[in-house]
C-alpha cells in the first residue's frame, strides 16, 4: 500500500538545484542530522537535514508510488462536496460494502458491529477471492468492479467511489476560439456607448470573424449556441444585463487590487462627505423652499458622527471647514437630550469616569477628537486653498478618493442611506431619492425651517444612530460581538489609552476665510461693511505682511456672523474683535447671504436704500422665519407666496421650466405654489459650489 511517506537514509535520491544526488553518509552531530550527498560527478556536499527536506531547492524522487502535489487527483473534500445528496448517498453505501468485504464489518471496526455482523461469508481472515464473488452476486455487479472498488477505497478512501466526473466546460470552451476572442472585442468596445442588443453583438462578431479569416475558415455558433456563449461572457465583462453606467465604472477597475485604509484607533481616518437630502425644507430668512445639503465628518474606526451642518442650495468651503472644527469642538447638547445620548465635556467616556455621576453640565452633541487624515473626494469644497491650508496648518494629511468611486467613502456613503431610511422618511415634507420616488405634492406638507432640519438631524444621531449596534463594528477577539458607535469609542479609547485634544483654542480663528483690507481712518471696509475695533493697527503704519494689495492686512471673516471680524496683533499675536457698524441693531447673528438679500429687498422698495434700512426690514422678515406657532407659520407661508411679485433677479433654475414644473406636480390653476430653489450639488465630484447667490446660512463657529 503507497502512501505519502518515503524511506531516508543511504541510497535515497534527491533532485538538489537541478541536479540528481544521492545520500552516502548521515551523521547525528551538535547541531543536527546532516548528511553528506554525492552528484553524479563524484562531488560530495554536506548538508543538514533540515535544510535538505524542507528547502525548496530540494526534491525527494521515489521508487514507489504515491500521492503528489501535482498528480491529477483532486482533493477528497472537493470530490464530496461536488456530489449531490443521491450521490452521496450511493458513495457512502458502497464504502460500507467495501469495508464490510475487508475487515468483516460495514463500519470497519469491531466496536461498532452492527446486528448480524459478521456475517459467516465475510468473517475475517480467510482468501478474498470468495468475498469478491460473494459481494459481486449480492449487489448484483461484475466480479471486477468489486475489485475495482476496493483498488479506490484502498488508494483514495471514500473520494475514490464516487463516480469520476469530467471538468464541466461552457459553450465557449467548445466554440472557436478565434469566434470567442473577437465577440470578447466587440463586446469591449461598446464600454463608452450605449448598452447593445445580443443579436447586435453577434452580426458584428460574425461579419467580423468572416473579414478577418475568410469564410468558411471559422466554425460560426448556431443563434441559440451564440446567445450562451455571450451569457457566459458576460460573467468575465458585463455589457448587457447592469446599467450601462455600471458597466463603465466595472470596465475601469485596476487590473490589481487597490490597498485598504484599516483604522486602528479613533480619529486616525476622518470621512467627509456631502449629500442633498430628500425633503423640502422652509429657509426662515427669505421664505422661500430650498434644497437642503447634509455635510458630515464621520470617524472611520468608531462610526461616530464628529461634525454635521445642514446648507441650503450648494455647500461652500467654509462649510466643510465649520464640520472640521466640529471635530476639534463639538456643538453643545440640547437641553432635553437623554442622559445617554451626551458625551462627556473633556471627551472621556463615562465608563473610564470614576463617579459617572458627578459629571455636571450639559455634555457636548459628539465626541471631540483630532483628527490625522481626513479623506474626501474630489468635489471644490473638499480642495479649496482654504480647507487644504486649514488641513496643513493643524497637521492633518488630506487622503483623496479615486475619482468618482464613492465605494472608498462606504462608511459615510452608508450613513446618509440610513439617514434617509431612519429618519428623513418619516418627516414631511420627505419626497423620495429621486423624480420617480416623488408624491404629488411633498412641498404642501407641514414643513420644518433649516435650523430645526439640523436640530432634528443631530439629535437624532445622539439619540439613535450612536447607541444603535452596527454589523461592521466588531472586535477579532470577540467574535458575534456587535458594537454601537459609542461603544466602539470607548473600546478605541480603551486600545489607544489616550484622546488629543486641540492645543489652543485660538487656533479656530484659523478655520476662517482671510480677507486682505488696508486701514483707513474709519477703520475696515468689507463689501460695503464698515468694522471699527480695538488692537486696529493706526493708519498710515506699513503692513509688515506682503499681501495681495499694497499695505494690506489680513482679516479673518466668518461668512455666516458678517457682525465681526478677527484681526492678530503682528507684534503681542494677540486676537483682537472688529464689530460692523451696524451690529448694534442686531439682536443675532447676520450671514453675508442674508445681507445681500436685505439689501435685494430694501432696493425694490426704497429709492435711496443703505444697510441700516436693508436690516431693519430684514428684521421684520425674521420675526416672521423664525416662528414656530401655526399662526406664525401661516403668515411666513403667506408672505412667501407674497414675494413672488416682487421684482427679484430672475435664478433660471430648472424648475421654472414648464416641462420640469408638469413633472414635479408644480402647475396648479388653483393655487400659486412656492418657489423651489433647484442648484448643483456642491459636495460631490466635479460639481460647482459656488452658485449660491441668495442661500442661508445658520450660524457657523460661533464658538468663536
């Protein structure tokens, strides 16, 4: 009987680096057994034994057979696992046959005879031949295929009475090759057009085969043999059954697979990402329904949501840039937050606290963390001079994902599904993820302000989403262990051993857009706005800095707080507060947006407007925005209504299309709808965030 073991000692050859070499000599010594080997030339080399049966320079030949690496049988576990359940059956039927003939017994032991067993004609012990003939009459078969059957039992075990199968081949395994080559090129060459039809694909390939080796040269399939063919070359490039759109983006994968970014502690991989939202909201300062845009930061390890703010229309640099500072500090909770739902002030988790219970205030709406790269696609916001040198300054490495593969981003792309899924749906106002998914009239809803979208968006993120256990949080170590981003915080907290925090909180000022403006003797002027403060340089004093105007100074501006800006001292570096003129008369903070819509309206109803006019009615508009009575809330709507006889600029959006308006359920004779503000996307891939004329924007770094 052969089996996988092989006599060593003198005489045994080997096949070493080419050469055929023969053991003369073995020898215990302190290091080991070694051996001396002698080629066919007379040479002697000494080697360990060791190095001789386990270097891949060295191979055993035998005299005997035996199973190899490379022989043609396959795995027993691939032989079985190919059977079906009659199959399977049958094989394990003629094993207990076959052992029944050599040892006396089905089962093959003695301990575990059955009733009857042995039977007289196979007892054990005596000739085989009368077994054979005895086993032979009982099942009915030939005398040699008994012997057969125990040939492959003795050789192969139990996988070798299983029925030998061939290896299955597909009709392009028996078509041409030369026709299957050129099908698998025209169907390479429709990638960039539109999805063909098989039959297309087929008169192609046909004429072509016949241009290039002449007629009558190939074997061309039959129609029904060609349509399989195509089927099964479909699984190598798909072409006909996915979206075209699917297929391209199949087609341009690498040849190799790319690396995969495995975070190993919290804040080591921060996600960003934005996406429109499927609902209408209510923008409080113009009245006026506008597409809302979700921007998140999200922690790679924990799925922790370290950052959020709602834009209407198009998201802006300086949007981005006020999620990142989230991360460095995290927006306070609300008042009526459950106690679970709020994360410690200093970023610790409860569970590391020593007296959970003595933690006193209101707690913060996320944990606060520093964050070492940050991965975004390639949208404007996400590449802007202003995020990357913010990114630069406070050392966080940018990791941009391949363009237009939102796979690399899946955390977060997953998110805003469950964003979607979890919540959004079940607000009014919800109108689907795309035109086909819309109601008749989502907008005539009850509707929510964008203040009160972010508010509800983040809450329901502390409340749910983070105490919530995730599939993808695991531990190896534990394995069935399901984690909840929260959870998985602390788990990373309790791995790393320590939180960063942010080493100087004047270093927000730095998240800001800067503004280059010379001194005058009335002080700063931005668009019109005049500022006037404390720590101002005296005019006349050469700027030390080489700005982009002569004798200009840099000033740091919030987009969304126009009331102040921040300028540094170049001699104490210390921050100095430079207040509008007109900041006295408000009650809250103004965005540069907001102004600019005052000053619209002041226009159409004022001949000779200025800023002070521009404000104070824009005042009168807010009382009515921010409203949260039905009553105040009717008004607001009907005022909306209202406005649309004003003589604003025209935005040419593609809802004042007639067409797009009888698609959207717009057109109405019997009542006048509200306007909806319908821009590009800013967040996402080669799309332009910079055609917001007249959005909103809620209040941003106001920790600042």
């Amino acid at each position: 009987m052969s089996g996988a073991g092989a006599r060593m000692g003198v005489g045994t050859r080997f096949r070493y680096d080419g050469e055929s070499v023969e053991v003369v000599e073995m020898a215990a010594t302190a290091a080991g057994n070694e051996v001396v080997l002698k080629d066919g030339r007379g040479r002697l080399l000494r080697l360990s034994l060791k190095e001789l049966l386990f270097s891949d320079r060295a191979v055993l030949i035998t005299d005997q057979p035996g199973p190899s690496a490379d022989d043609d049988q396959e795995i027993a576990s691939v032989v079985l696992d190919r059977l079906q359940e009659g199959e399977r059956r049958q094989v394990l039927e003629r094993a207990g046959h076959v052992r029944e003939l050599l040892t006396g017994f089905r089962s093959g032991s003695p301990e575990l005879a059955g009733d009857g067993e042995p039977r007289g004609v196979y007892a054990p012990g005596g000739p085989l031949e009368p077994k054979y003939t005895a086993k032979a009459q009982e099942l009915g078969v030939h005398v040699r295929t008994v012997k057969q059957w125990v040939a492959d039992f003795r050789r192969h075990g139990e996988a070798g009475l299983a029925a030998k199968k061939k290896q299955s081949s597909g009709p392009a395994a028996r078509a041409d090759e030369r026709w299957v080559e050129t099908a698998m090129e025209v169907m390479a060459e429709h990638i960039g057009q539109s999805t063909p039809t098989r039959k297309i694909v087929i008169e192609r390939t046909r004429a072509r085969v016949i241009a290039r080796h002449g007629p009558g040269c190939v074997r061309l399939p039959s129609q029904a043999t060609a349509y399989r063919i195509l089927s099964e070359l479909e699984r190598q490039h798909p072409l006909f059954r996915l979206s075209a759109k699917r297929n391209r983006d199949i087609a341009d994968r690498p040849e190799g697979p790319h690396g995969k970014l495995r975070p190993t502690r919290p804040g080591e991989y921060v996600l960003m990402d934005t996406t429109r939202l499927d609902v209408f909201a209510f923008d409080p300062l113009t009245l006026r329904w506008v597409q809302a845009e979700l921007t998140v930061a999200m922690d790679w390890y924990t799925r922790c949501i370290t950052g959020l703010r709602v834009t209407p229309v198009s998201t802006k640099a300086v949007d981005a840039s006020a999620v990142l500072f989230q991360c460095f500090r995290p927006r306070p909770a609300g008042r009526d937050w459950p106690r679970g739902a709020l994360w410690p002030e200093h970023g610790i988790p409860r569970t590391v606290l020593v007296d959970v219970q003595g933690a006193t205030g209101p707690g913060l709406a996320s944990p606060p963390m520093v964050p070492e790269t940050l991965v975004v696609d390639h949208g404007k916001v996400y590449v802007s001079e202003h995020l990357t040198s913010v990114c630069r300054r406070m050392g966080i490495s940018l990791q941009p994902a391949r363009l237009r593969t939102g796979r690399d981003k899946g955390p977060v792309e997953r998110f805003f599904r469950t964003v979607r899924e979890g919540l959004l749906e079940a607000l009014p106002g919800y109108k689907g993820p795309d035109i086909h998914s819309r109601g008749d009239h989502p907008e005539g809803e009850a509707f929510f302000f964008l203040d009160e979208l972010e508010a509800i968006i983040r809450e329901w993120v502390a409340v749910a989403y983070h105490c919530r256990p995730h599939a993808s949080l695991v531990d190896p170590g534990v394995p069935g262990l399901r984690m909840s981003p929260a959870a998985m915080f602390e788990h990373g907290m309790a791995r790393a051993g320590y939180i960063e925090v942010p080493r100087d909180p004047h270093l927000a000022f730095e998240f800001l857009a800067t503004k280059w403006r010379t001194v005058q003797h009335y002080g700063i002027e931005i668009d019109r706005r005049r500022y006037q403060g404390p720590g101002l340089p005296a005019p006349g004093i050469r700027s030390p800095h080489d700005g982009p105007g002569k004798n200009s100074w840099p000033f740091q501006a919030d987009p969304d707080d126009i009331t102040r800006i921040y300028f540094r001292d170049p001699a104490t570096r210390a921050w100095h507060t430079l207040v509008w003129e007109h900041a006295p008369a408000m009650r809250m903070p103004l965005s540069e947006d907001a102004l600019v819509f005052a000053r619209k309206l002041a226009a159409a109803k004022h001949r000779y407007p200025d800023d002070r006019l521009a404000v104070a009615g824009l005042l009168e508009r807010w009382n009515l925005g921010l409203g949260t009575t039905l009553a105040e809330r009717r008004m607001a709507l009907r005022l909306s209504r209202e406005q649309a006889s004003l003589d604003l600029p025209s935005t040419e959006e593609p809802s004042s299309l007639p067409s797009v308006r009888r698609a959207l359920g717009h057109d109405r004779a019997t009542e006048v709808e509200p306007e909806v503000w319908e821009d590009v996307e800013g967040g996402d891939d080669d799309e332009a965030d910079d055609l917001d004329d007249d959005g909103f924007y809620a209040d941003a770094l106001e920790d600042v």
